[in-house]
C-alpha cells in the first residue's frame, strides 16, 4: 500500500513538472515569433505616384488670392521665370519630379504660413521631397527680375529721388531706411558664439534686419547680418551700406530715418522733443511731417512684407545658417509681386504736380548747392546743416503757397 501510494505521487508531480515546461516553451516560442517579426526587413515597394489633390488652377481667382495671396497673373509670371532653373543635380531623380507650378506653390503656400504636414498632404509629396525643392526655390529665387538690388547708374537715383519728391517734397531723397527684429529660436553654440545676444528687448530671440526701400516700397537694400539685441543705430553704422555712402561719393542724395539713427549729411533724421514755446516749433514740426511722409514708406514695406509672408508671425523653425538666405528670398518674392502691382508710383508728369514742383524749386533756387557742397564724411554739424535748410525752406515754401491762395481769394 506504501509503494502504491509513493508511485501515485511521483506520477502526479511529474505531470505538473511536464505541464509548466510546456507552458514555459510556449511563451518562449511566442516571444521569439515576435522578436523576428521585429527584425525581419520588409520589401522595398516603390512608393505609388498621386496626383496632388489641390490643383490651384482650378480655383476662382478670389479663392486663388485667398489660398495664394498673389495674383494668378503674377504667380504664372513666377513660374515661367523659373521652371527652366529647377535642374539642381540633387533633383536630377525622374520618380521625385514634380512639375514647376507645383513646386512654386507649395513654396509660396508655406512661406505664407501654411501647416507642413497640410502642404504634404495636399500636394501629395514626401517632407523630404518637399524640403529639397523649397531649399533649391530659395536658392533660385533671386534670378527673378526686381531683386534686392542698390541703385546701379546716376539716373536710377534721380528717378527715385523724383518719385520721393512727388510724394514728400523731400528733394534729393533717395530712400527710406528701418531696422525689424524677425523672431528666432534660440540658436545653439554650435552655430554662433554667444545665443544669448540674439534676445531682444521685446523679449524673444530674433534676426535685426536694416532694410531701405524706395517710393514704391521694394527694398533696394535688405542686410540680415545683425543680432536681435543690436539697436538700429549700431547696426547701421557697421552695415555696409553706410560703409558705401562714407567711401563713396553719392553728392546730393540722401536717405531718411526715424529718431533711432545718427544724424548725417546722407542720413536726415526728424527733431526731437519740440518745445510748443519754441519760435522754431512750426519749422521743426513742419519739416518732421515732411520726413515722415517719405519714412512712412519703409514701414509700409515691412507690414506688407509681414503681412503677406504669414511665416514671420511665428519664430523660424529653420537651421540657423539658412536663415538670412530665406530673409532674402522672402525680401526678393516681395519685390517681384509689388512690381506687377498696379498702384505702385510710376513718376508722370501731371500738370498739377509739376506746377506745384515748380513753385518749390522757384523758391528754393539755388539752395541745393549750398547745403551740399564740401560735404564731410560723418560730420553730425553738416548733416544739422542740410536739415535746418530744408525746413527753412518748406516752412517758406507753405508761407509762399498760402500767400498766392490768400491773393486768389
């Protein structure tokens, strides 16, 4: 009975000894299906080609300018400047082509705000295809006509100087000149030496740009080589252009600015703190009206420049070392689009303007000459000089104006 007994038992813990081991292979099986499942590689498929599901053709024109934000005529004009540009070897694969009017308006949609992965999905491309063709319109961009470019001959200067006075009465004036701080993220020490000094006041990393821009606000010099914490002052006198105007002799032609920049002989900027009790207070106050007139230019420019490329609402998520490239495309696309626009100034001679024009240069004949020769180089005196004659010469230019409607009436 004893025997019998001792037999049941072992019988019994063998059973369960045989059932744990099977239930510990299979979960080592399991686990092992799974681990190769992992590891295996997948064929490569050859990704299917979609047509893109937004076709901008096919919108209304008030749609398209919605969707777009230029017009359907300047956007054709666009990609017929450069569909034949688009030949970088990197983009020499026949599967990843993409057609030129495609490639231009993902671009523009992007740069005008428009979600990445919204563009990916309606234009039907992968982000890596995307990033490549947006890096190459970058790079193409400033072959289109109108580009940021300083003035090139002597008549070029007259007629901006012209268009200026149309608008202003600043003779001689050639352009409008402004800093904006564009909003960043932080950069890394790995691609400037010190992040910290790209934090502005205002309380957010950014991009100081000096930008000057004519009477028909496209830019003709645009310089993004500045930090965030550097004022307008500073980064205009180590900017290049005042480099330009210091070694070379531009005679009679000056820039305008606001309060921020140092006077100069070819920088005028406004009074500051009039005085009502001052003698001199309808002098000053008159020519700072007239100096206005011809700054407000340049901060047309920039509202429309911010307001159309909806991109600089937000930091720039770019590396760092493309970024004043993607400045400068946005600068020329501005440029290109303002150049179809109808309401750009385009200097006639209307008889009412040149009547007035010529009432102005009748009393202030031969005053030119005077404030600008001997001009010297960085001279504060020289450039109160310059602006005191002007104001002079509106305030007796409105006295000799209202006089002849006194006498009329």
């Amino acid at each position: 009975m004893k025997l019998f007994l001792l037999l049941l038992m072992f019988y019994e813990n063998s059973t369960y000894i045989e059932s744990y081991n099977q239930r510990f292979l299979n979960i080592r099986d399991t686990i092992q299906k799974y681990q190769d499942i992992k590891k295996k590689k997948l064929p490569n498929k050859k990704r299917p080609r979609h047509i893109a599901k937004l076709h901008v053709y096919n919108l209304p024109d008030d749609q398209f300018y919605d969707y777009m934000r230029i017009k359907r005529e300047v956007f054709n004009e666009l990609v017929n400047t450069l569909a034949p540009h688009f030949c970088s070897p990197r983009l020499s694969n026949e599967d990843s082509k993409l057609e030129p009017w495609r490639i231009v308006a993902m671009c523009i949609r992007y740069l005008q705000g428009g979600a990445t992965r919204d563009i990916l999905h309606w234009f039907a491309v992968h982000k890596s295809t995307f990033c490549k063709y947006f890096w190459e319109f970058v790079r193409i961009v400033p072959i289109a006509p109108k580009a940021v470019k300083w003035y090139q001959t002597q008549e070029e200067m007259e007629l901006s100087a012209r268009k200026f006075r149309d608008i202003s009465e600043m003779s001689r004036c050639i352009g409008a000149v402004d800093g904006i701080v564009i909003k960043i993220q932080c950069p890394n020490t790995r691609d400037c030496e010190n992040p910290r000094s790209y934090f502005c006041r205002k309380g957010f990393y950014g991009l100081n740009v000096q930008a000057v821009c004519d009477a028909n606000k496209q830019f003709v010099y645009f310089d993004t080589s500045f930090s965030g914490s550097c004022c307008d002052s500073p980064a205009f006198k180590s900017s290049r252009l005042n480099r330009k105007f210091e070694e070379e002799s531009f005679k009679e032609y000056f820039l305008v600015g606001d309060a921020a920049y140092p006077l100069r002989p070819y920088l005028l900027t406004p009074y500051k703190s009039l005085n009502t009790d001052d003698d001199e207070y309808r002098r000053k106050k008159n020519f700072n009206n007239h100096l206005q007139t011809a700054r407000q230019c340049i901060e047309c420019a920039f509202g429309i420049l911010v307001r159309r490329f909806q991109i600089l609402h937000r930091p720039l998520a770019n590396k760092f070392v493309e970024l004043p490239r993607l400045l400068m495309c946005l600068a020329h696309l501005h440029n290109f689009i303002l150049s179809h626009q109808e309401w750009q100034i385009e200097y006639e001679d209307d008889p009412n303007t040149v009547e007035i024009l010529n009432t102005i240069q009748t009393v202030i004949a031969g005053r030119e000459e005077e404030f600008f020769e001997n001009r010297r180089e960085d001279s504060t005196i020289e450039g109160e000089q310059i602006r005191t004659g002007l104001s002079n010469d509106f305030n007796r230019c409105q006295h000799y104006l209202t006089t002849q409607e006194l006498g009329e009436n």
